[in-house]
C-alpha cells in the first residue's frame, strides 16, 4: 500500500505540475489528493475520495461566503474555522469532515488575492489526484488475508489458553474461589474483536476487486474458519460463566464435584487439543476422537452419579456437556452471497 500510495503521489504531482494555467502554480495539492483517497480497499479508496472532496469544496464555499462579507480578519478565521468544524460533523462526510475547516482556512488566507483561481486548483487538483489514488488502487488492490489469519490463529491460541485454564481449575481437590476463577480467565474479547475487524476489512476489500476471483477459494475457507471460531468462542465463555457460578468454592451444591471434576477437565483438554489442531473447519481425526470419547466419558459419569441426585446439578452438569458437544460440531457453511455481496 506504501509504494502504491508513493506511485500514485508521484504520478499525481507530475501531472500538476504540467497542469496549464494558474492551477499548476500549485501542482503540491494533486498528490495531496491521491494521498487522501489511498486506502486499503477499492470502495475505501472512492468513499474517501468523494467524501474528501466535498469537504474541501464546502470549506471553500464558507471562506469565500466569509471573505466576501468580512475580508480575511481574525473575526472571519474565526468564523471560518467555527462554521467548519459544525459542517465536518456531517455523518456523510464521515472522517473525511477535518477537510472542511482545514480547506476553509487555506482559501481564506492563502486564496484571497485570486480566490476563483485558487479554488479551482486547491479543488480541481485535489480530485484529479484522488482519481489517481482511485485508479491505481483499482489496479493494484489490497486484500489483506495474511492479517486476518494471524488475527485468527491468535485468538485460537486464546481459547485453548482458557479452556486448559479451566481444566487446570477442575483438576484440584475442592472447586476455586471466584477470585481464583478470574486468575483463570484469558483475554478473548481483544482478540475477537481484533478478528471481525480484519474479517470486515477482507470483506470490504474483496468487493470490486480484481483479485477476488484468484483467491476466492481462500477467501471462502478463512470466512468459514472464523465463523467456527468464532462460534467456539462464545460457547467457551458461555462455559467459563458457567462453571465460575456453579463449580465455585461457598455454593451448597456444585455443578460436578470432586468425582466429576477429573473428567470434566480431561474432556476440556481434549477439547483445547482439537480446537488446536484443525483450522475451524476441519480437524485431525484421531484428536477429535479421542474429545468425543473423553466426552462420552464424562456423560456416562453423570450418569452414574446422578449428581448426586440433584436434578438442578444434573442440569448444570448437562450444560456444560451440551456446550462442549457443540464445539464439536461441523460448523455452518458460509454462503457466496456472504462473502462477495
């Protein structure tokens, strides 16, 4: 994106420079321009180049509305800037709205001895540069896979981190203190949250890219691995809730107990082993047989305790079967229409 952003600035400001009349005696603003509209998407790039160029239109038409009332002044950058600043909270002009009081200022005190001129280069540059910016974004677009699949792998880390945290905390002799269930808690939100933003990013990169089409499978496969881990994700917190609320040192009842414990955690450490070993979508066989049999293993034991003839602890202890039956499941298929609509 760098060297695309500097080929574009460089192009743009060549043609300012041999741009005719007064506009190339400011040949600097064209290459501001194609900087403005670089972005990491072909929609990003037009978005940013639209929104961009209104802006600095508006903040021209405040100067030069100021200017021909008030004549540069402190009064009137005063004005200017103030006006401006209320237009650039425009929702349209998204976080492109800065161009406005910024534009204002520049017409207001640099253009006042020939504004028509100065406008027309300030404006008129600026959108040939960011249709330069537009144009070798479209030729060499990004589509920024890589970083979406280390956001991906990080956040598996993270949850095998926290489900062998959790099996850890089952493996002792009496249940944790809730204190001692928060030192077990690993850091997943920062982590999805870093996923979806980069799998939203891919998504809006892929749109009106020329690339798409070459690495379409492997767009479709990331989708669906991180669908799937995402779905582990929350069923594993879901788990982690539930087992600081009812597996906690102080309750009258726990959920499992010291008989049912042993088992809960060797079916979480099998389940840590399978998340680790797949991509989401798929996962080696003999590692996802061994957690559905440490998972049977641990239903039969309830079974056979009853929970001690709990219905509400048979109930729980069901839950957490429940949640990490569902981790093992084959995660939906993502739709094309997902991926590219």
């Amino acid at each position: 994106m760098a060297l695309t952003a500097a080929a574009a600035g460089a192009i743009a400001f060549w043609v300012g420079v041999t741009f005719p009349g007064p506009a190339g005696e400011f040949p600097y603003y064209a290459p501001l321009g194609a900087v403005v509209a670089m972005s990491s998407t072909v929609m990003g790039s037009v978005r940013r180049s639209v929104q961009s160029i209104l802006s600095i239109w508006l903040g021209s038409a405040i100067a030069l509305a100021t200017a021909a009332v008030l004549g540069p002044s402190p009064a009137a950058v005063a004005l200017v800037i103030g006006v401006g600043m209320l237009a650039a909270n425009a929702r349209w002009l998204d976080d492109m709205g800065h161009w406005v009081p910024t534009a204002a200022v520049f017409v207001l005190i640099i253009g006042t001895a020939d504004p028509v001129a100065f406008v027309s280069a300030f404006g008129g540059l600026t959108l040939i540069g960011a249709s330069i910016g537009v144009v070798t974004t479209v030729l060499f677009p990004q589509l920024p896979l890589a970083p979406a699949e280390r956001a991906m792998g990080d956040l598996r880390e993270e949850v095998v981190t926290q489900l062998r945290g959790l099996a850890h905390a089952l493996q002792g002799e009496t249940p944790p203190t809730k204190t001692q269930w928060s030192e077990y808690r690993a850091q997943m939100d920062p982590m999805l949250h870093r996923m979806r933003a980069d799998r939203q990013l891919v998504l809006e990169a892929a749109r009106a890219n020329r690339r798409q089409a070459h690495h379409r499978s492997r767009l479709t496969r990331q989708l669906e691995q991180e669908r799937s881990l995402e779905k582990v994700c929350f069923l594993v917190e879901e788990l982690t809730q539930l087992l600081e609320d009812e597996e906690r040192a102080g309750n009258d009842l726990v959920a499992l107990g010291p008989q049912l414990r042993p088992h809960a955690a060797q079916a979480l450490l099998a389940l840590a082993d399978l998340v680790r070993s797949g991509d989401g979508r798929v996962a080696d066989a003999a590692v996802k047989a061994d957690a559905q049999e440490a998972l049977s293993e641990l239903v039969d034991q309830i079974h056979e305790m009853h929970v001690r003839d709990s219905e509400d602890g048979f109930f729980t202890a069901g839950s957490i079967v429940t949640n990490i039956r569902r981790c093992l499941e084959t995660p939906r298929p993502v739709s094309e229409d997902e991926v590219y609509g």
